[in-house]
C-alpha cells in the first residue's frame, strides 16, 4: 500500500444522525464522530439489499468506520457495529426523542469540529433512552449540557440585562440574552418566559448535580412546560431554525396522550422554598 493510500485511510467510532439517499444505490450520511466531529460520508451501494454496510449505518447507531478521504466526501470502506439501541425500534417515544437529540447536534455542531463532551452525552443520552429511562428529564439534561458543550450555557444565578442576584419569585427566561431575568428586566422583554420558582431550581439543580440527581425530582406540570419551553426556544434561536423533528414528536405526545414520556418511578417532588434554599441563595 502507497504512503498516499495509507494516509487517505482511517477509523473512527460515528453515531449515525441522518442519511439520505444518492443516485439509484449510495446513499449519503450525516454523522458524529469521536475524532472529527460532524462530517458527511458517502456508502457506496447502501440501499442494495445485500449490503452490509448500508444495515449497519441504520438511523442512530453507533458504529466503527473505516473510511477514504475522498475528493468531496469520505468514503466507506467498512462499518463494525457497537450499539444498534434495540429499545428506540420499539419505543415510538423514545425514537422521538432521539431523533429530535440527533437534529439538536446537526444544527448546534460544525462540521469537522471535533468535540469529545458532544460525542460522549450524544453515546450515553442514547444508551438510556433504548434502556427505557424517562424521556422527558433525560432530554431535558441533554438541552442543558449541549448548551454547555457548545459555549452557550444559560445563565441562571443572576439577571443577565441588570447582573443584580436573583430572588425567589417568578423570574423569566431570555432566549436573547441566554439566561433568566428579573421581572424589572422582563419590562422591556415581553416575550421572555416566564419560570416559576420550582422551574428555576430544577434548572440550577440540573447544572450543579446532573442527571442523576433530577432523574429523582418531580417537577409540576407548569413548571416541566416552562422548563421545556426555555431549554428549546433558547437552542431554535442559536441554531436560527426550527427543528422538524421536535414539531413531530409534539405531534405524536398530543396523539398518544399526556403521560407519553413518563416514566413508571415514582420520584419525589421537589420541596418547598425556605430561606435555606431560596432560588437566588443557590450556590
């Protein structure tokens, strides 16, 4: 093998984010990688029945590819399967979630930027999802540290227009300023959203002990809205687009009902403010 050739060849783990389909038998892929990041890759031949390549790059799994620097695209030369996720095949909900995770990192990444953290939340968001965890805080924490692995983490201690310490009342949120403001602020933003006290603390804990931690909250119906609300304005505004995927999955939580999504646990709700933990005393 040439030095040329050898050097045009390499691997790298890739979670498939989309695909679509090339001439009569190609088919073209969008996915992320462990070494570079988002790029696009061409399989040769992938929607032949026969190819083994082409059931292996399915939607959302996580793969070995080996790949050729071609001229416009890399090319795929072979694809070792790591997870195929078997859980979102027979979870409508979770699928959507996943799908609207797998939009969030094509709209929020560039490509051939390499970023490990977005490789690694991506691989483990999906491995809980096929597991049957809750889609809804599970999600939820993806938004957040999406933001946070991208340079655009929400600020949430102190009013982003007036930078005076937040109190315990109903702030609201600011997509264009990427974090809460006090109501004072709120005057010239009518638009912002608005978060209860419960909302903003499940925001903080969420930043300060991870998934884990509110994987074992309960949130109220209006404040899980206002969470949900902020997390996803605030990603369409930096991303200057709408995702298609989110209006799908809305579509199919109003068909199936609203428990779609919960989980069967029993977490707690989260408890009531005391002076020992008012919102704008959070550390």
């Amino acid at each position: 093998m040439s030095d040329t050739l050898r050097d045009r060849l390499y691997s790298t783990e890739a979670i498939v984010l989309s695909r679509r389909n090339l001439g009569e038998a190609d088919r073209i892929y969008d996915v992320f990688t462990a070494r570079s990041g988002r790029v696009s890759i061409i399989a040769k031949g992938a929607r032949k029945p026969e190819s083994r390549n082409g059931r292996s790059l399915d939607l959302l799994n996580q793969v070995v590819v080996h790949l050729y620097h071609g001229r416009n695209l890399e090319t795929v030369r072979g694809v070792e399967t790591i997870a195929t996720h078997p859980g979102l095949r027979t979870d409508l909900d979770a699928f959507g979630h996943a799908c609207y995770l797998a939009d969030l990192v094509r709209a929020m990444t560039h490509e051939h930027e390499p970023s490990e953290a977005v490789y690694t939340l991506l691989a483990q968001t999906l491995s809980l999802l096929s597991d049957g965890v809750d889609p809804w805080p599970v999600t939820r924490y993806f938004e957040y540290a999406l933001l946070g692995a991208t340079g655009f983490q929400a600020q949430l201690y102190e009013c982003v227009r007036c930078r005076e310490p937040l109190t315990a009342q109903v702030n609201a949120f600011s997509v264009n300023d990427g974090g809460v403001i006090c109501p004072r602020c709120r005057v010239g933003e009518p638009g912002s959203i608005p978060l209860s006290v419960n909302a903003q603390k499940y925001l903080r804990t969420m930043q300060r002990e991870g998934l884990r931690r509110i994987l074992t909250l309960r949130l109220d119906p209006d404040s899980q809205m206002q969470v949900q609300r902020a997390l996803a304005e605030y990603l369409q505004h930096l991303a200057e687009r709408s995702f298609s995927s989110l209006a799908v999955l809305h579509a199919l939580q109003e068909k199936q009902g609203p428990n779609i999504g919960e989980g069967e646990r029993d977490p707690a709700p989260i408890q009531p403010e005391s002076r020992s933990d008012d919102v704008g005393n959070d550390q």
